[in-house]
C-alpha cells in the first residue's frame, strides 16, 4: 500500500508528533508539530494514532462513549506455544473461562493462545497463571499482558479529524472485527470524501451515523454471546447473564424469542447465519416461527437438505488436509516469485 501511494504522488513523512496546533476560532486541526522541529498544515487529518486518539480525542476532544458495563472484558495474556501435533485445524477455538475466554489459533510453526478477562474479577498473574495452565504445548515466552476498553468516540469525524481503528473505538476481540472496522471507516471516508475541498455538515454527520450503526451493531452481537449464557459457575458469568442489556439488543432477542425471525440489516457485518448461531447455540429457542416457514413441503426440504449435505461430504473429502493445502499453496507462492 506504501509503494503503491508513493506511485501516486503520496508524500510520506515519518516522524513523531509532539504537539497539535488549532485554530484558535473554528477549533479544527491546523498544524502537526514534529518531533525535529517541523511543521506539517493540513485541511482534512486522518487520526490513526491508536487507543491515544491524538487528534480526535485528545486535540478536538470527542467524547469516548464506554461499553465496559457490558464488555467487561478489558484485558488479555497472549502466548505463544509448541504445536504438539502434525494437524492444523483451520479454525480459531473459542473456550470459556473462570473470568472471559480464551483463543487458541493453530498456525504453521506454533499455536497462539490467550486469555482474554476482566480485570474486576480476576487478577493479572493468576490470568497468567491460568493461561500456562491451559496450553497445550510448551510456552514459547512468557505471557504477555494487553489492556483495551470496550467503547467508540461518540462522533468518529469531529471539526476536520477522522478517527479510523482505535483511534475512533475498540470491541473486545471476541469476533475479531478491529480490521473490519478500519477497513469500514476508509470505506465511508472514500465515499463521503470532500473532492472540492469543503468539509460540509451534512457528510460529516452522514460518517458518523454510519460508523456508529456498525459499531453499535456488533457491540449487540457481542454482548448476546455473554448474556444468552446459562453458566453460573463463576461471579464473571453470573453478572453477564443477569446485566441489563441495551435496548437494541433487548429488542433483537423479542423479536427471535416471539417469531424465530432475526432483525434484518441492509448493512452491517454480522447476518442472520451468525444470529442464528448464537440464538441457538445458547439455546435461546424462540415460542413461535415465521409463519412462512409452514409454507414449504417439509419432504422436499429433506431432500434438498440431504443433496447438499451429500454434496458437502463429497467435497471435503477430495480435498487436502489443511497443513497438506498450506504447504502446497506455499510452494505455489514461492515458484511464482
């Protein structure tokens, strides 16, 4: 991406930012002040600065909007460990803990592991602890500690600053969304993007809606995971099936419990397969159903459901083991270099 902006005209200065000037009427953003001495103006600043926020937080002051009363979750202990055996499963695990959950990603050379917990109900070297004592193969380094907060900025485009990633707000990594979400700021910044020079009102409350409809979207999605829970064999779990959850989300659960029909989105991330998953993995079973779902013959849904499951089948098995495909796709890379 470098090379190709540098190709395009591009200027790229690296250096620290030590101070913020703005305009002492309109308040907008004026001048970055280096790190040796130089000065750099602008019309229109992206803040990519990270959980600091230099610009939208710090220098133009967007208010941070705090989800930690249904995301408690604001740390993790990553590690690192041996792979014991010859299979990569191409899937992340997601396992509940005392105090949150765990990862655990299969890669090529090693495994990644983490505990990702709250910090009101467990301590970071018993998290530690515990992390050590849930690998599977020997630690590759000791844990390391991460700290975060669940919220967005109340406005992502404030005065002339755009907050992209954590900059403009951050979901526990439940779902892995962080990319997604940065990816979906540039996005809406392209399409809204002021070609004439004019930051106008009108797209700029138009940016904000959209990124908050997302975030606040997944922040649902994420909280049910927690809520929808029948655990009660630890404080943590006990405070996250009892809490009191946004009326969004309130609402979202009505409607499934009452017609097995999921709240329909034009866009967003997360659809009706993710919903459903959640719903029903949790067991949240709803009392009626779309009445539509009556309407087809229940035989041929069988059979077509057979087909494809036959299908399915067919494919994986003629397909290479997962280590089997890595090696081959990397081969294929590097013979094309």
């Amino acid at each position: 991406m470098r090379k190709f902006a540098l190709t395009k005209g591009v200027e790229r200065i690296e250096a620290r930012v030590v101070n913020v000037e703005c305009d002492g009427e309109s308040g907008d953003v004026k001048t970055l002040i280096l790190h040796d001495g130089r000065r750099i103006d602008g019309d229109l600043f992206v803040d990519c600065s990270g959980f600091r926020s230099l610009l939208l937080g710090e220098a133009v002051g967007a208010e941070w909007e705090d989800w930690s009363h249904w995301l408690p979750v604001d740390r993790a202990v990553a590690l690192p460990c041996e792979a014991e055996n010859e299979t990569i499963e191409p899937y992340t695990r997601a396992t509940a803990m005392p105090a949150g959950w765990r990862w655990r990603i299969p890669l090529q050379h090693r495994v990644g592991n983490g505990y990702v917990y709250s910090s009101s109900f467990i301590g970071d070297d018993a998290a530690a602890d515990a992390i050590l004592g849930a690998v599977e193969g020997k630690p590759l380094a000791d844990p390391r500690l991460l700290k975060f907060r669940s919220g967005r900025r109340k406005n992502s485009f404030v005065k002339n600053v755009i907050g992209v990633g954590l900059a403009s707000g951050f979901l526990e990594p439940l779902e892995s969304t962080s990319i997604y979400l940065a990816q979906m700021a540039i996005t809406y910044l392209i399409e809204l993007f002021p070609s004439d020079g004019v930051i106008r009102d009108a797209d700029r409350d138009e940016f904000n809606t959209l990124v908050d409809m997302e975030y606040d979207r997944i922040r649902d999605f994420l909280i049910l995971h927690y809520h929808a829970t029948t655990r009660d064999d630890s404080p943590f779990w006990d405070h996250v099936r009892t809490m009191t959850v946004p009326d969004t989300l309130a609402e979202k659960m009505e409607l499934w419990k009452r017609t097995g029909r999921v709240r329909k989105y034009s866009e967003g991330l997360f659809y009706d397969a993710s919903w459903i998953a959640v719903y029903l993995g949790q067991n949240i079973v709803p009392d009626g159903i779309d009445p539509r779902v009556a309407l087809p013959d229940p035989t041929g849904v069988a059979r077509a459901l057979a087909s494809l499951k036959g299908a399915i089948d067919s494919e994986v098995a003629a397909m290479p083991d997962h280590r089997a495909y890595l090696y081959a796709r990397g081969e294929r890379i590097a013979a094309a270099l």
